[in-house]
C-alpha cells in the first residue's frame, strides 16, 4: 500500500507523479516559444488564439466523452466556477499573452512573465487559507534570478536598456490573470475528470474567442489562418500547439494544482525558459552557455526550496 505521505486527497495521484506532470508541462509551454517562434509575422494573433483551442476540443471530444455525462451534472451546479476557469484560463489568458507577443520583445515578455509564480504567491496569501511559507517565498525568489540569467543571457545591463511598451503591460497583465486562474482552480467542482474539465474550459473560452476571430477576418480583413503560402508550416505549428501546450499542458497544469496547490506549482513555470534555451540549443543550432548553467542551478535550487516538506 502506499505511503500516505506520498499520496493525495486528489485521487490516487502521488506528489511525485504530480511533479512529473508539472516538469512535462513546463517544457510542453517551453517549446511553445520555440516552436512558434516567427508565427506571429505570418499568422494573426486572434486565428492563433482561436485555432489552437479549436485543435484542443477537437482531440478532447472523443477521449473525454465517456465522462461528461456524469462530469456535466456537477459543472451545472458549480457555474460561475466553471465560467471563471473558462474565461480566464482559455480566453483572456491567449488573448493577453498574445497580444503582449505580438507587441514587445521576447526579453521583457520573458521578464515579466517571470512575475507569475510571485502572483501566485501573493494570490494565494490574500484569497486562501493555504498562506504560502517564507522557504516557499525564498524558493521563488531564487528561482526568479535563475530565469533572469537566462533572459538576460547573463548581463543584466540588457534590463537597464529596456525600452517599455504597451505589450509589456499585456505580458504582466497575462502573468496575473495565469495566477488568478490558478486560485480559481481551486474551486472546480470535486469529482469531475480533468479531461471533462480543460474540454468544457475551451469551449467557454471558444465562445468569446470564436466572435474575435470572425470580426478580424471580416472586419479587419485579417487570413483565414495565416499570410503564408504555402500554407503548411503554419498549420503544423498551431497543430503542435494545440495538442501540446494547450491539450496536454493545460490537462497536466490542471492536475498538479489539484494535488500540490498552486503556490507550489507557480514555481515550476520556472522552468519553461529552461526548456525554451534547451530546445533551442538541440533544435536551433543555439550555443550553450555557462549563464544557461548557472540560470539552471538556481531554478533547480529554487524549486528545491519552495516545494521541500519544510519549506
């Protein structure tokens, strides 16, 4: 029998295993920065944000079927819980971050995305019972130079350079709408499959994106999906990031705040600049660095420290 100490009141998933899913998806939203990477000149930001979630229901449907009948009875009774999860998580999230994308450089959404887990924190010290500990507090700090090596590529004069837009505003913005959706996670109705969860959060985020789309196309005069011809090396990366990043990663995010809470999942988004720079570097021809070891350690140490039984 297990250990109770490895063991949680969600399900029978062990923190260990809860771990793995938190890991699996940081480097799922890491490589999303890799793989993406040019979209934005080819592909509009509301055809992106639509067609990614489009891609996530359409491979959700069949696999979480065998559960929403069930699962729908209970989401019906929690429905401003669900319309919450669904409209922060999946439609003003995509929104925002891409509309921060789309409008400053990569180092300061890297910046200031870095703020999520910090966010986290303080969310979850205002809003719950569960006040995070100071060791907690230290892990994410630690871990935060940690992403800042990397960003900065270890010369933290490129921050003294930094030239303030209004997509930096989105990209903090985006930060704390992640944490808020992370709180509200907290408040998904017990019992219903993670798969019935992410599957009725897209469509409630479809149903604010789906109008956004059809008025850049018909408005704006906006492509159907993207500047490119031919058209297919787009339709692969939006392929890949609805099934990854969106499907998979917010399956597994899901999961991990339900076993470790989100104050200790926050800090593993630590690790999605880590996974960005090794992709890049196995991928993209990039050259390692001794700042990409550094930057390693200190996120490695940080998540130590805020997810350690004493912390």
């Amino acid at each position: 029998m297990p250990d109770a100490t490895t063991m949680t009141k969600s399900g029978n998933t062990s923190m260990t295993a809860a771990y793995m899913m938190l890991i699996a998806c940081a480097m799922m939203w890491g490589s999303n920065h890799v793989v993406a990477r040019g979209v934005n000149a080819t592909v509009p930001l509301e055809a992106l944000a639509f067609w990614r979630w489009v891609v996530a229901a359409v491979l959700l449907l069949p696999v979480c079927i065998p559960h929403l009948k069930r699962d729908l009875k209970l989401m019906a009774h929690h429905k401003m819980s669900m319309f919450l999860i669904g409209t922060t998580g999946v439609f003003l999230f995509s929104i925002i971050i891409y509309l921060a994308a789309y409008n400053t450089t990569a180092v300061n959404t890297g910046l200031l995305n870095a703020t999520t887990p910090v966010w986290v924190l303080l969310f979850a010290a205002l809003l719950t019972a569960d006040k995070p500990k100071i060791g907690q507090w230290v892990g994410v700090l630690i871990a935060g130079v940690g992403t800042a090596v990397i960003i900065a590529k270890g010369n933290f004069a490129v921050f003294a350079d930094m030239d303030f837009v209004s997509g930096d505003l989105f990209a903090l913005v985006s930060a704390m709408v992640w944490a808020a959706y992370s709180m509200l996670l907290k408040r998904a109705p017990r019992g219903v499959h993670p798969l019935s969860l992410v599957f009725v959060s897209a469509l409630i985020g479809l149903v604010f994106l789906t109008p956004l789309y059809i008025w850049s196309v018909t408005v704006k005069g906006q492509p159907f999906f993207t500047h490119l011809d031919p058209a297919w090396p787009d339709m692969i990366k939006i392929f890949y990031i609805g099934v990854g990043p969106a499907f998979l990663g917010y399956l597994f995010w899901n999961k991990g705040v339900a076993v470790v809470g989100p104050a200790n999942a926050g800090v593993f988004l630590y690790l999605m600049p880590v996974f960005a720079s090794v992709l890049a570097i196995i991928f993209l021809g990039e050259e390692l660095h001794l700042y990409h070891l550094g930057g390693i350690a200190l996120i490695a140490f940080g998540i130590w420290q805020a997810t350690r039984r004493k912390a």
